[in-house]
C-alpha cells in the first residue's frame, strides 16, 4: 500500500481506527474476498462515524482516487447478498 486512507483531522483514535478497518476489508475484498458479514459490520461502524451520505461519498471518492478500489460495489453486493456468502471486488 503506497497512499494515505482519506481521514478528517476531528476523528478520535478510535474513530480513525475504524474507518481505517472499513478500508482494509474494502481492499481484502478486492484482493482476497471477505464475508459479507464482514463488509456489513465495517460499514455499520463507519457509518457510526460517517453518517452523512454526502461524506460518506467523498470519502469513497477520496479511497478511489487513493487506492483503485471502489467502495460503493462492495458494501452494496454485501446488502443485497443472502448467507455469509463472500464478496469478492472485480
């Protein structure tokens, strides 16, 4: 990994931390696949942090711009998948 995960500078530790686990199953997801059980319980405490739509949105777009990897197509296979099926990035 050669960039920076987007954070904003008002975030506690524990907020960052967060935030910064939701990218790394993002990226996994990517790269490995994760359970959708995974990807759900990241977004929910992102979302916890991050409960603007229009935040949450630049913040993908910033983790895009970063890393080549698209947030969005993950939390929403996860949503819309049954099971523990695991959810794998293209």
């Amino acid at each position: 990994m050669d960039y920076n995960y987007p954070l904003r500078g008002d975030w506690s530790t524990d907020e960052i931390i967060a935030v910064t686990s939701f990218y790394t199953v993002i990226e996994r997801a990517y790269e490995e696949g994760v359970q959708r059980t995974e990807v759900l319980e990241a977004y929910r405490e992102f979302k916890k942090i991050v409960p603007s739509m229009s935040e949450e949105k630049t913040l993908f777009r910033e983790f895009e711009q970063a890393s080549g990897y698209k947030s969005y197509p993950i939390v929403r296979d996860a949503r819309n998948s049954d099971g523990d099926k695991l959810i794998k990035g293209t």
